[in-house]
C-alpha cells in the first residue's frame, strides 16, 4: 500500500447501532483495520465483515495505540473502537500519547480523526429523564491509574460545590469499596435522600434502571457497566423521571403562567446574578460585614470577596438576545 495511512477514533455511542452516528459508521467501513476492546468489536459485529480485527482485553490500552500507529505507518486505514465517545476515558489521549512518543505530528502523513460518539452520561441520562441540565461533571472512581486521594478530593469539591455527577467505572468485582467512599462523602455535603440514577448496560440487551437515593446508592446492583447519576440540590424525581431544574423558577413564578417575578426581567442576569450579587455584597460590607463574614455567609474564599469587594464595576450592558443560559 502506498497510500499514507490514517487512524479513526471511533466513539460508537452506547451500543445500539441506531445510536452510532453516520460518520462512525462510515469510518468503520472505509477502514481496513478494526481494533478494540473484545465487546465493543461484538457491538459492531455487523459493520466489519470482512475486515482485519485485532481483538485486545481491557487493559491493552497503549497495546492498541501502537498496533493502530503501525498499520497506519503501512498505509492502512484504522478505526480504534471506544465506546460512547473516544475523549472521555476513551481511547483518544492514550493514542496521541503514543504518537507523540513516537515522534508523530499532525504534519505527519498518518492522519488522525476524532468522530464524536454520545457518552454514557447523555445516552444514561436520555435513559431516566433531564438530569444533567444544570451544571454537571463526571468523575471515574478506577483507580487503577488514579490514585484514591486525587478521586476523593474531586468527589468532595464537586459534592460542596452542588454539580449534578455522573461517577464512571463506580465498581468492578474487585473494586467494590469505591462506591462506598463516595457515598460516604457526597453524604458530608448532600441530603441522604437526594435522588441518584444506576443505569447498567444503556441502550444494549441487558439494559437495567434503578432509582434510588444517596444512602442507599452503595447496596444497589452497580457493576463494570453501569453510570451512577446524582442529583444536585434541587433535582427530583417525578412520575418515574429524574429532572433538575434548569434554573426557570429563580426567574418566573411558573404557578402564575409564568409571570417575572419582582425585581426580575426576561433576558437580563438573575437579581442574584453577578451584578446584584456584587451590589448586595457591598452594601453588607457598608453596613459593618468584615470580609471573614461575607466568606462564610456566601461559601466563598476571603480573598475572593476581598478582590471583587475592591474592584471596579460597570452596570449591565443593555439587554441583547440572550437565551435563559
Ligand atoms: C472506560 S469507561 C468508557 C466511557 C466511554 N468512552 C463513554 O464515553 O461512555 C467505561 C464506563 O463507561 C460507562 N458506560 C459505558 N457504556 C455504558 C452503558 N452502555 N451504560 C451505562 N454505562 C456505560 C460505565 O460507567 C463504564 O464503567
């Protein structure tokens, strides 16, 4: 083969075929090459009749990175197969971590494509209802190559600081005590009974959806191929959905036909927003509020209220087409 070669990192989406996206399927069938993990090459069974598989275990991770960069460097065209999509704990940083070990760079004749795929956080939560539409973060509890304090230290900032978290790899045969710890400290900052999602196996044959709450979490069935979701401090569950507000209520009295409520307007910040944060701020601080005060009513550091307290502000532009972000 003359012909440059090219590495595709395919992110199939979930499992189910009709959740993979047309360039996903289209690079696996210009591809000479399929490599990955031995379930997602039986997920896409279908797609690579006829093509080179190379078959690796789970933990063959750099394996697959380097036998992709050296079909490549014979001018055959490779898709590495993740699941979901391949830049969330895919296979997308290992391989550029091997190319540029390998003196690769994007000049080089290999090519190399990212193709999107949808993450088990979208395709779990299009699975349970909205509960990712307020801020959210995702954390992995392996740590198989991250080591427990780093994982407990992001467990606890992101529980004080109220995301909704969908916690990936939450347990495997011999990892079961993760699960354990980061209910112990999400349990620190968040009520017991804050509503939690275990989606196993999304969108594939042995798809299974448990509701359930922060305290009882760790006695639910979780294994290698389940996404645990916990809400934030105002998600619900209703009629069998898992929702968290986007926010709509601070602004609009959704009782009154979603009349603005006082001291609010359409397409301008909240009244509570930075700008009225900030004037709030100030008058506290004017009627006799040390900066230690403000820090503790306002859960945020010394040195922060300190800065915004000496900084010069401008009134808000006026209002422009803005969506309710
Ligand atoms: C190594 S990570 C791979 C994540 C993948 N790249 C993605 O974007 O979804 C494996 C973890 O993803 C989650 N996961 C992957 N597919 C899933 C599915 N179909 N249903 C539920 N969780 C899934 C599980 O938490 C599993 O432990």
């Amino acid at each position: 083969m003359s012909e440059a070669g090219k590495i595709m990192l395919v992110g199939i989406g979930p499992g189910a075929v009709e959740h993979m996206t047309q360039r996903a399927r289209d690079a696996i069938a210009e591809s000479d090459v399929v490599i990955g993990y031995v379930t997602y090459i039986k997920l896409v069974a279908d797609l690579i009749e006829g093509k080179e598989i190379i078959r690796k275990s789970m933990t063959e991770e750099l394996d697959r990175a380097v036998s992709a960069l050296e079909a490549a460097r014979a001018g055959k065209k490779v898709a590495l197969i993740s699941s979901g999509d391949a830049g969330v704990y895919g296979m997308a940083g290992p391989t550029y971590e091997v190319l540029f070990q390998a003196g690769w760079t994007p000049d080089d004749a290999v090519q190399v494509e990212i193709i999107p795929g949808a993450s088990a956080l979208n395709s779990c939560a299009a699975l349970v209802g909205a509960p990712l539409t307020h801020d959210f973060c995702a954390i992995s509890l392996s740590d198989l190559l991250t080591p427990w304090p780093t994982i407990a230290r992001r467990l606890d900032a992101v529980a004080m600081a109220d995301f909704v978290v969908a916690l990936y790899n939450p347990k495997s045969g011999r990892r079961t005590r993760q699960i354990v710890e980061a209910q112990r400290l999400f349990l620190r900052h968040r009520r017991p009974d804050t509503p939690v999602a275990i989606v196993k196996s999304g969108y594939r044959r042995r798809q299974n959806i448990v509701f359930t709450t922060l305290d009882s979490m760790a006695d639910a069935d979780i294994g290698m191929l389940s996404t645990v979701l916990i809400g934030n401090s105002n998600t619900f569950v209703r009629h069998g959905l898992m929702v968290t507000p986007r926010g709509y209520a601070n602004k609009y009295d959704m009782e009154e036909g979603g009349a603005t409520r006082d001291g609010e307007k359409a397409g301008r910040s909240l009244s509570t927003g930075l700008l009225g944060w900030l004037e709030t701020l100030q008058a506290e601080h004017a009627a006799g509020d040390s900066i230690e005060v403000l820090a503790a009513r306002h859960r945020l550091p010394a040195d922060y209220i300190h800065a915004t307290l000496n900084e010069p502000w401008e009134a808000e532009a006026p209002a422009t087409e803005e969506s309710e972000a």
